[in-house]
C-alpha cells in the first residue's frame, strides 16, 4: 500500500465563505466535528452537523460541505478503503462505510459520556499521522480499528448490519468478489452462475441489502479507480479505461461523462490544479 494513502488532519475554519465544493477522496472518510456547525451535501441527502457529530463517507459518494456557524473545526481522517478492507475484515464492523440502505444516516451525534475518550482518540492518532515514526501506519490502523470496534458497541444502531445471517453473508462475500474484481469483465449472470444463484434472487437482495443495485455497484467501483488513476497517474485515458474495466476509451468517457459531468480529462486537469 502507498502510505500516503492514509491522511489526518484537524481544521478551524473562521469564514462561512470557505466550505468544500464537490469534491474527491480516493478512501473512506471519517469526520469528528468539535467546534460549530456545517451542511453537508452527500449524494441526494442533506444533513446538519454540528459539535460532537461524526460523519461516515465512502469513495462512491459524492459530497460537499459548507460552514454554518464559525469557528468550524473538525478532524478528518482518510483511508484507502482496499487497505481498511484487508485490516478488518468484519461486514459488521465496515457497513458504516459500505452498506448504504435507505435508511443509512451519514452522521450521528456522539453521546457526552463518550467525547473525552473519542478526542482522545483522535488526537493520539493525529500525533501518530504527524509523527510518522517507523511502521507508524501500522501502528495508526490498529488505533483507528480501536475507535471502530468502540462505535460499534457503543452506537450498534448506527451500523447498517449488526446480526448477519447465511443469506446475508452470501451477499456480503458477492459484494466483497466485486470489491477484487471489478476491473474484470463481470456482470450480473457472470456472478450469478458463479455463485451458483439465480440472477434474480441476487439482484433483489443485493439492493436489498447493500442499498446498491449490483450493476450500480460495479459502475461506481470502476468510476471510483478510475478517479484515482486520473488524480495520481499520467496513465493515458485509454489505459485507465481499459485497467478499469471499460471495454472501450469511448464507453469510459461516455459514461464518466454522464456520472461526474465532465470528461475524464478534464476531470484530471481540475482536480490536479486544485492539488497544486
């Protein structure tokens, strides 16, 4: 793993005209907002956060941000979501970044009885990611698995999956498969025959229970990597296209195009002049 893949930072804002646009992450997002009050935008759904709230993202959603009152100040950790994957590896413990039903809640508010040991938490692992000391990464994932596992007991409500049945699982491993193997040439009756499954009992269930249609699913990983080849590789459009799953640079645009609303290059300009 590219260790630059992980990042941490803390945050005041003092102005409500600095917020984040539409924006792009290539891992899973975690927000502890300890100081005023900001909307955020993620997908289709709109929430209002404030001190004390903890918000989940993942790198299919697309979000933004924006101060309500100021000073606004919060942590943020990033992780790449294939590294946190292989690390946990519990569905209960990853649906908080990976399940996504109707009645997902992006954000929730953390109880007063906890703010001290999740603060602490947080800071530990922001000197952590400051120091970043010999096998300092592997040090950083088992105390952010440490504050995980803590929601989890604490805010079980909160996770999507809790008690996972046979049929579940079945699911959850098709969704895992999809996780290592989207850039193959994989469809719905692929899977299906592969897991021995009618295709029809899977693409119920598996909106079902993931709160993504399988194709949708498919899409959005491949668009996701592909994002990420644009943002950190000189890699042309076709290879990306074709390292992603795509059966032609043409069909990769058209539909990068059609989900982000720009091409892919220029995706690829904007967002690297916004790094720079």
């Amino acid at each position: 793993m590219d260790h630059q893949n992980i990042n941490m930072d803390f945050k005041t804002l003092t102005s409500r005209g600095i917020g984040l646009t539409e924006h792009f992450h290539n891992g899973y997002e975690i927000i502890f907002i300890t100081e005023g009050e900001a909307n955020f935008t993620i997908d289709n759904k709109i929430y209002t956060c404030d001190k004390n709230n903890l918000v989940f993202l993942n790198n299919l959603e697309k979000h933004e941000m924006s101060p309500i009152t100021t000073p606004y100040s919060r942590y943020m950790i990033i992780i790449d979501s294939h590294y946190l994957d292989n690390i946990i590896k519990e569905p209960a413990l990853l649906s908080i970044f990976k399940i996504r039903t109707d009645s997902f809640e992006n954000k929730f508010e953390v109880k007063k009885k906890h703010i001290s040991s999740i603060s602490r938490i947080l800071n530990n692992l922001s000197l952590i990611y400051s120091a970043q000391e010999e096998f300092w990464h592997i040090e950083f994932v088992s105390l952010l698995s440490h504050l995980i596992i803590f929601l989890y007991r604490e805010y079980t409500n909160q996770f999507p999956i809790t008690n996972i049945n046979k049929k579940d699982q079945r699911i959850l491993d098709i969704q895992t498969y999809i996780d290592e193997n989207f850039t193959q040439n994989i469809t719905l009756e692929s899977i299906a025959a592969d897991f021995f499954i009618s295709k029809y009992y899977l693409a119920h269930s598996y909106k079902n229970i993931t709160g993504f249609t399988l194709n949708q699913y498919i899409l959005l990983k491949r668009i996701s990597h592909a994002k990420n080849q644009l943002y950190f590789t000189d890699n042309s459009i076709t290879d990306i296209a074709m390292d992603c799953g795509f059966n032609s640079q043409s069909n990769f645009i058209r539909i990068f195009k059609k989900k982000e609303n720009i091409t892919p290059l220029q995706f690829r300009k904007y967002y690297r002049k916004e790094r720079e």
